[in-house]
C-alpha cells in the first residue's frame, strides 16, 4: 500500500478551525510522512484525504531517552511539543505549546500525561490540564480500552466521549492492519490536543 489516501493537498488552517455540529473523521497513519526507512512517526489525514497533522521522529533510542516529539500541521509547522518523564513509573509526558515556534526555549505547559498504573501491561491513561482554575485531583482526560487493538475511547472529566479510536475498514470484511485506524472526535472538542494525546498513548502503549 503506497499511500492511505492518494490527494496531496493539505488542509487550511481556517477550515481545521472550523466548528462543526458533527464529529470529525481522521484516518490515522503509523508512518512517517516522510517516508524515510526506520523512520517512527505519524500521517494523519482528514475526511477529504488531506494531510492534516504529522509527526516524524528519526530516533531509535528508547521512549524514555528518544527526547522531545513535535507534533506539526501538515505543512510542517510545530503545534505542539511532547516531552518524556525520564524513568518515570507512570510514563508521564507532558505537553507544550509556545507562542510562535516551539523550537525555541520558550513554551508553555498545557498538559501532562500519564499509564494509570504503573503495570507495563495496563493501556489506559489519564490527563491533567495545567489550567489555573483546576486544581482537582480528578483528571481532566482519561482513555479507556485497549490502544493497541485500536479500540479504545477517550474521555472527560464527566464520562462523556470526546474521541474514538477504531479499525478502518476497507469494507464490511476486510480491516486494515493496526498501523491504519480511524480517529473520530466530537465536535467542540481541541483537535490539537486528541492528536497529541494520540501520540502520547502510543508511547505509552
């Protein structure tokens, strides 16, 4: 399979912005956009096919010493940068955010991220917003199911769903393999952050 979608075009930054009454369909790609042998990272496609987000990560160290991911628009402008806990117990990550490019020394903690338990075997996790006007113990975000058979939900503080991750199915019988799934979010929902979440879990997992 050369490609999961054969457009090129890559989405706007206006119409990723747009707020919509329905969920938002993404085709996630286990591969690097890049396309580079032994490369780690992902594509990740909107409705219409278009690169929407991608990471590429050419480290083949250890998570907990492979250092800082980005995660990028299609066009390959850093949104959001995802940092390991070294020797952490919990696999916790963080992310970050700065006002103009993540390169830089200057960012801001959004988030942190981490296993629930501190068996290597257990696949859900929970978030923590760094937001001023929450200071509860309880987290914000929390995965529940199983990331690595790509059935897996996200949720809120209240036990609704934001986020769904599935099989992609070419058609009622065939499924794709794990590196191709679907991603369905829920309107209001931040996109940038389900991504990084996304990336995040699969570390961890």
């Amino acid at each position: 399979m050369s490609r999961v979608h054969p457009s090129l075009s890559k989405i706007d930054d206006e119409e990723l912005a747009t707020v919509t009454n329905y969920p938002s369909v993404w085709t996630v790609w286990k591969k690097s956009s890049m396309a580079f042998h032994g490369t780690d990272g992902f594509s990740i496609y909107d409705n219409k096919g278009r690169l929407a987000f991608r990471v590429d990560n050419y480290s083949r160290k250890h998570k907990c010493f492979e250092g800082e991911l980005l995660l990028m628009d299609g066009n390959g402008k850093a949104v959001m940068a995802l940092r390991p806990q070294i020797l952490s117990m919990h696999d916790r990550w963080s992310g970050f955010k700065g006002e103009d490019d993540l390169r830089t020394s200057y960012k801001t903690h959004v988030f942190s991220m981490r296993r629930r338990s501190i068996f290597q075997s257990c696949e859900e996790a929970e978030v923590f917003m760094d937001t001023p006007d929450d200071q509860s113990p309880v987290p914000s975000f929390r995965t529940e199911g199983y990331f690595k058979r790509r059935n897996c939900k996200i949720l809120d503080s209240k036990g609704e769903e934001v986020a769904q991750i599935s099989p992609k199915k070419v058609n009622k019988s065939v499924t794709l393999s794990d590196d191709v799934f679907n991603l369905i979010i829920q309107p209001a929902m931040d996109t940038e952050l389900v991504m990084a979440f996304l990336v995040i879990m699969d570390r961890i997992c």
